[in-house]
C-alpha cells in the first residue's frame, strides 16, 4: 500500500504518546517495582506478592470484575438492542451517557442515601410488609452500582455494532424459518462480537482497578487490586510495593486481551461464524 | 411483535429510570433548607443563590468544562489516527503490543497514573496547572477514544477502500469520504467517553494541578472531610438542566430539515 | 465530514467563549495582580469569609486549594512545580516533612498571637519549640453512638464495641492507624506499639469484632450516622461534633483505657515563595475573634485561649470536644513509626479487611 505513509504521519502524535504516556510510566513502575523502602535494589516486592493475602486479592479482584462485567453485558445488551429500535435512537442513546457526566463520588453519596435503611427503597419494600434490608455494604449493591457506573461504556459499542446490522440479513434468517433464538445466537450476536468485545474490555480492565465505591458502597469487604495499590502509594508510602502490583495489573491486563484480541481483522469478520 | 415493542418500552425505561435516579435524588436535596443530605426539611431556593454568589466556584466549573471539551477533542483526534494507524499494521503481533499498550491507561489505577504524571512534569520542569492538567486529560483519554474507534474500523470493508482507489480517489479523499464518514458514529462515541473520563477524573488531576487552577471534581472530594454542601447539589442541579437542553436543543436543531443525522448514520 | 468540522469548530468557540468568561470574572473580582498566599488546607476546613477579611486587611490576594489526605498533600509538596505559602499537615505528617527538609522554620518574632494559644498546645514532642508549625485545631479518637438504638450500653470502655448485641452495627474508619490503634488500646497497649507479638494480639482481637463491623468507610461515616444507617462509629471528635449537630440523639464518648490525640498544624512549605505572606496569614489565623469564629464555623476543636474566652461557654465547656488536661493524659499523640512499621500496620489492617467477607 502505497499510502501507507502519508497515515504514519498523521498517527505520529498517537505514538508519541504512547511514548511519554504509556512507555516511560511503565519503565517507571517497573524500576520501582525493584526497590524497597529505602531505595535499594529488591526482589522482596515479588515475593511479597505471592503470599496469601495479595493471591486471595487478586482472586477476588477478578471474581468481581467478572460478576460486574456479565451483569453490565446482560443489562447492556438488550438496551443497545431496543435502543436501535426507537424512533429517535440518537438522542436515546446522549441521554444514556448525560448520566455520566455527573460527578461520580456525588452520585455515590446519593446511592448511600437511595440504599439506605430510611431510604426509598425501604421505604418502597415496607410498604409491601417487607421489614427494613441491610442493601448497603453488600456484595449486590456493590455491583450494582459498579454496573451502573459502567454501563455506558458498554452499551455504546453494541449499539454501534447492531446499528449497522444489515436488517435484511435478520429477515432472511426469519424466512428460511430460523428461530428467534437462532436468529440471535446464529446471526446477530455473531455480527456484533466486535462490539462486545470492545465492551468487555472496556469494562473488565477498569473494573480490576475500581477504588472509591469499593469503600463507600462495599465498606471495604470488597478489595481490589486498586485498592490496594492506592494504599501502597498513599498510605503506606510503600511505591515500590504499589508499583509491583501496578506491574501485574498489567501483565493481566495483557493476557485479558489476548484472550477478548482479534484473531482475524477488518474485511474477514463479516464471513466469520457461518 | 406488538408484544416485544411494549417490553422493549417497558425494559428502557426501567433502565432509564435506574440511571437517573440517583442524579434527580441530588437534585431533589438542592432544594432543602435543612442543609444536608439526610432529611427533608422544606424548599428553598436559597442554595441556587448561593451557587451564582460564588465566582471562586463559577471559575471552577467554567475550567472543568473548558478542560473537558478541550482535552476530549484532541484525544479524540489523536485517538482516531492512532486507531487508523493500529488497524493498518501489517505486522500482528506488534498491532497487538500497541494494543496492549494502549489499555495501559485504562487499567492502571487513577493514583499510579497521577504520580507517575506528576513525577514526569517535574521532570520536564512543565509549570503545573492548566497546561499539566489538560494534557494529562488529553493523555488517559486517548485509549478510551482508540476502544471505542477501533471495533467500527475493523468492521470496514477493505474492498471499499479498494474500490475507492481504483476510481481514481486521493489518499485524502478516501479519508475523508470513505473511511471518516464510515467510523463516525465510533468518533463521537469515542468523544463522548472521553468527556466522561474527564469530568469524572478527580486522582490524576489532583496530582497534576496547582498554582490555583483547580477542577470541579477536586474540589467536591477535598470537601468530602468536612461534608459536602448542598451548593454543590445546586451546582449540579443546574449543569444537569443545561447540559440536558443542550444536548435536546443541539439535537432537534441539527435534526430539521436534514435527512437522519447524528451519530450512526451510515451512508 | 461536514459534521464533524462543524462539531469541531463548534467546540473550540465555545471554549474561547468560556475562556474570555472566566478571564472577565478574574479581572471583577479585582485581584488579578496583588502578591498571593496561596493556602493548602484540607476541604471545608476554614470560614471562606476570613479569606475575603484576611485579602481586605493585608493586601495580599488568597489562592486556596484543598487537598484530601497528608500523604497526597505531602507527595504534591515534595515533586515542586507548585510553590504553596501555608499548608495544614496533621502532626505525625509534620514529622515526615521534617525529616525530609520540607518545612521552613517559623519566625516567632511576626507571629505576636502566638501568645493566644494554649501553652499545652506548643513545644510537643513532633515539633519541639514550635520551630516549623503553629496549632490550628486539634481533638480525639472516640466512638460516637446512638442511645435510641442501643439498649443503653455506653462507652467507657472499648471492649464494650465487642459486645455481642452489636452485631453488625459498628462502623469503622478507613485508618490502619486507628483500628489497630483500637485493637491496641482495648488491651491496654500503647496505639505506638512496634512489639509484634502485641500487633499480632491486637489483630486477633479485632478479628473477633468483625462480625459486629458493619463496613470500614472513611468521611461517609458522618452521613451514615446522622441517618442512624449504624448504631456506634469509632470516628474523630471533630467528625462527631459535626454528627451531633445535625443528629442530637447522638453522643461521643472517649474511652478510658485511652485513645489518640491529634493536631492539625499550619506549616510555611519549603517550596513558599511568599513566606513574608506565609507569617502574616498564620499570624492573621490566631487572632482571637478570628480562631474564635473559624472554630464556630468549622466545628473542631481550637487551641486559641483567647479565642475559647469569646465562644459559646456551652460549647468550650463540654469535656467531650475539650476534655480537661487531666483526661488528655490518657491519650497518646502518635509517634512517626517510621515507613517500615507504617507498612506492617498497613499489612495487618489489610489482612482485616479481608476477613470481612
């Protein structure tokens, strides 16, 4: 491809960003990773890493990155799908991300009064003869609203994925007596993987380094590798811990995206999955 | 298919209600003059007065909005280019280490990247304040934007860009006419969550900021100590109505007389 | 295409627009060229009207911004690139910056309202002589609770938090320092303990508390309290005083077996480029009427005796908020343990917490 050079220029700025942004904090943390308190050359920080308490971290880390990423995808799904089905779809689709610009630890302190023992809920509940319920500081309300912060991030890419559904393709899997449930799970949901994908991953990753809620919603009986890192460098002052974790949040990371990568690219996936 | 409609309305509106909820609780607590969050005493307008008393607190948000906008536009188009960029690599493995690279961002927690931000500033002797705080926007940003691109680029058919350049097209015409209009809708999906990210921000911009340039969100989580004041539900009152008649506004306007518009058109 | 030009052109108006706002606003409220102070301090944690008294008497321009936790405040002062006149560390902070030549010494002789300050409060043993910081408010470590929804336990003693009618009603704050303080204090050990076998006991204590932990929070505790969400919190006095105000069913009670006392210093950063601003503003902040009416304002605690002698006698008189020398002996003021045993405390919190779920 001929023009193959005129497009590196206009991506230069993109590199050097990863240069400056990417490269060189990483470079960063994985220096002082290999330092201890007083600034000499360690390994301890790795081995420390291996005991119980950061393994059974990192295992609850991923179990509720994976809860809160299934829970937005099955919400999101359906959303996206009846979104691109209404009449001003555009507009439906700003109102779901106008949420989001609101400030994030104000809305939590709102979660804390709607989830609260005098709160609307309770309230709600009482008036079916329901007594009050603990719904703060519980493994639901903490992904719910983990849910909730993410959501867009995960209806967006579906419904730029299913927007563009060819809805002839639907009709003609209806008429050669496909099923609803075949429809989907042979035609749609195929041709929309990409969107999920990017969803998951948009989801997921985040997800791992959650902080804030984990305390205000979770009351700290949820911990993540954020957290975690955030009190190393906070806290105890410790970088050179933090940084460790920070390194295999990374090296994570990178495995998560060869699993959710493309295998093939760009012209092929309409043929993908017949 | 009458039956599926009505769940579908039913289902969004469930979901509509949830995501507003929490936001018009806010709202609903700007008008107590009791002066917290805890009990309803009765309304007031007072908290509005106070909000248009405070220039200190106007200055902040009009910064906030300025960073915001600015920062989401340039990592927008930097994120745009950085996408074309990954998705025509020949080589697989190393468009997947970009790849990689490229959600480093999004998965290292606010206070690593803040430090390590802070840290590179000084370095580079760059003056905290609008400048460190823009670019550090600008620069977590930038993933998001490359996420949200990246699926709607890989969706493109490269015969059609074939096509496009077999009829004689510029390198330049098929950027503009073939593959822009094609990723649009993944552009300002892209664009919108970089504004997310920015108005959401509070650790990085901490870290970053000084010489009295501050943010909205840095400001709300100092006050978290002493307790937030319903000034700030006010405030938030008033940037929800705005932004929502914008966005109605801006919509409509940029709907007449146009045929469909807007972020998934596909043509 | 057409759009997206558009959009942009659109984007880059509104913020020259929203530039040349802000730009007006600076010039109106007149304080564009004066000599600044600029204040690090912690949110919420002053009268924003004594800023506009100080800015009118001295002629220096405030720039204020607020931070949320000392080490956050600690590592901005450290990287430089921003010079603050005035900052807020809490004592064992104070310490630190000592050790690592951050702070500049304090010229007694520009500070004559050093005298309206409470002689109990100077020459502690983090600043010996007063020579880098100056008080600013001080208070407890408590458990504040809520009688309507106990069936009249009190507080006196921290062992009455393992009580098993509790459950599930005790918050706690997000401090290593504290809880394991607590642990240490209900067995009669000093909260500076750096013995291990002492830690180890404090947390086996605290792990038998945990099934009366209802969550481990930080300033959301306030919040929760007033809404009578938990029945007891280990929080700080100042905290509690808040709560009380907004909540008269709740009380605040210190334990005897003891419990922490702390100070929150004003501190001239070595980075200050105004330090002749730095002295006046400190100076400015001791005057009677002023603490006086900061105190009022924010609620803590205050160190100003002249400034206790123009306040609400209800107020200064309760032994809750100003608890009489005597009972101050109780309490320990932490000690700089140093990053190793911050980082063991650290540790065995961490291992609380998740044994929580």
């Amino acid at each position: 491809m001929q023009n193959k050079n005129s497009k590196s220029i206009y991506s230069v700025p993109y590199f050097v960003w990863i240069l400056l942004f990417v490269i060189a904090p990483i470079a960063l943390i994985a220096y002082y990773s290999f330092l201890d308190l007083s600034g000499n050359f360690t390994l301890d920080n790795y081995k420390n890493f291996f005991t119980s308490v950061y393994l059974k971290l990192t295992l609850s880390s991923f179990w509720y990155a994976f809860l809160i990423t299934l829970f937005s995808l099955i919400v999101a799904y359906p959303t996206a799908y009846f979104l691109t089905k209404t009449k001003h779809k555009q507009l439906w689709l700003l109102l779901i991300i106008i949420p989001s610009w609101i400030n994030l630890l104000l809305k939590t302190y709102a979660f804390i009064g709607i989830f609260g023992l005098s709160g609307p809920i309770n309230a709600f509940l009482q008036v079916f003869g329901i007594s009050e319920q603990q719904i703060l500081f519980t493994d639901f309300s903490f992904i719910f609203v983990s849910v909730y912060i993410f959501i867009p991030f995960m209806i967006l890419p579906i419904f730029n994925a299913l927007d563009k559904l060819n809805p002839s393709l639907i009709d003609a899997s209806k008429d050669l007596g496909a099923s609803n449930w075949t429809t989907f799970s042979k035609v749609i949901f195929p041709l929309t993987i990409n969107g999920v994908k990017a969803g998951v991953q948009a989801v997921f990753i985040p997800s791992l380094s959650l902080f804030m809620i984990t305390r205000l919603i979770a009351g700290n009986k949820v911990i993540t590798l954020g957290t975690a890192i955030e009190q190393q460098f906070l806290v105890t002052q410790n970088w050179g811990m933090g940084s460790t974790i920070a390194v295999f949040l990374i090296i994570f990371m990178v495995i998560i995206m060869i699993i959710t990568g493309q295998r093939e690219k760009g012209a092929t996936s309409y043929g993908k999955n017949k | 298919m009458e039956k599926t409609s009505k769940f579908a309305k039913i289902y969004l509106a469930l979901v509509f209600i949830i995501l507003y909820a929490p936001i018009l609780y806010l709202i609903l607590y700007s008008f107590n003059s009791g002066g917290t969050m805890n009990s309803f005493d009765t309304f007031t307008w007072e908290h509005y007065a106070a909000v248009f008393s405070d220039t200190r607190l106007i200055m902040i948000l009009i910064n906030t909005v300025i960073v915001a906008l600015l920062s989401a536009l340039i990592a927008t188009i930097v994120g745009v280019f950085g996408a074309l960029g990954i998705v025509f690599m020949r080589n697989k493995s190393l468009r997947n280490s970009i790849l990689s690279l490229n959600n480093v961002l999004i998965v290292s927690p606010d206070v690593v990247i803040g430090a390590s931000f802070l840290i590179l500033f000084t370095m580079i002797g760059v003056k905290l304040g609008f400048a460190s705080v823009l670019i550090s926007h600008i620069a977590f940003s930038i993933p998001i934007v490359v996420l949200m691109v990246l699926p709607k680029l890989q969706e493109m058919n490269s015969s059609l860009i074939d096509a496009a350049a077999d009829l004689g097209a510029t390198r330049k015409d098929i950027l503009t006419r073939v593959i822009i209009p094609f990723i649009k809708p993944g552009i300002f999906v892209g664009f919108f969550m970089a504004l997310t990210y920015s108005l959401d921000d509070f650790a990085v911009t901490f870290f970053v900021t000084g010489n009295g340039f501050t943010t909205l969100s840095v400001e709300i989580y100092s006050m978290a100590r002493a307790g937030i004041t319903l000034t700030i539900n006010a405030l938030t009152g008033i940037i929800f109505v705005v932004t929502l008649l914008l966005v109605i506004g801006y919509y409509f306007v940029s709907q007449r007389g146009k045929k469909p518009v807007g972020l998934g058109v596909r043509k | 295409m057409k759009e997206i030009t558009r959009s942009v052109i659109a984007i880059i108006l509104v913020c020259i627009a929203l530039f040349f706002v802000n730009d007006y606003l600076n010039k109106s409220s007149g304080n564009a060229s004066n000599d600044a102070v600029t204040i690090y301090n912690w949110g919420e944690y002053i009268d924003p009207e004594l800023l506009t008294q100080f800015e009118e008497e001295s002629g220096y321009r405030v720039v204020y911004e607020t931070f949320d936790s000392n080490e956050a405040m600690m590592t901005k002062i450290e990287q430089g690139g921003t010079s603050y006149d005035i900052a807020v560390p809490s004592e064992y902070a104070i310490e630190t910056m000592k050790e690592n030549d951050l702070l500049l010494p304090i010229d007694h002789s520009k500070i004559p309202n050093l005298t309206n300050v409470d002689p109990y409060f100077l020459d502690l043993s983090f600043d010996p002589k007063n020579k880098y910081s100056v008080p600013y408010f001080w208070g407890t470590v408590g458990i504040v609770y809520n009688p309507a929804l106990l069936d009249g336990q009190t507080f006196e003693s921290w062992e009455a938090l393992w009580d098993l009618s509790l459950k599930g009603q005790i918050l706690l704050v997000d401090g290593s320092r504290e809880v394991i303080g607590m642990g240490l204090n209900s067995l009669g050990y000093s909260l500076n303990s750096t013995d291990e076998n002492e830690l180890q006991e404090a947390l086996d204590k605290l792990n038998k508390l945990t099934p009366n932990v209802k969550a481990i929070i930080g300033d959301e505790v306030t919040q929760l309290m007033v809404n009578e969400e938990a029945a007891v919190a280990l929080t700080w006095s100042g905290q509690a005083a808040d709560m009380m105000w907004e909540n008269e069913e709740l009380d605040f009670s210190i334990p005897q077996e003891g419990s922490n006392l702390w100070f929150d210093n004003m501190v001239i950063p070595k980075t200050a480029a105004n330090v002749e601003g730095a002295h006046a503003f400190i100076n400015f902040m001791l005057g009677a009427e002023v603490a006086a009416q900061n105190a009022d304002y924010v609620g803590y605690s205050t160190p100003n005796v002249a400034a206790i002698d123009l306040m609400d006698e209800e107020v200064t008189s309760d032994e809750r908020f100003y608890p009489s020398e005597e009972l101050r002996d109780n309490l320990e003021v932490y000690n700089n343990l140093g990053l190793e045993m911050l980082g063991v405390y650290n540790e065995l919190f961490l291992e609380f917490k998740m044994g929580m779920n």
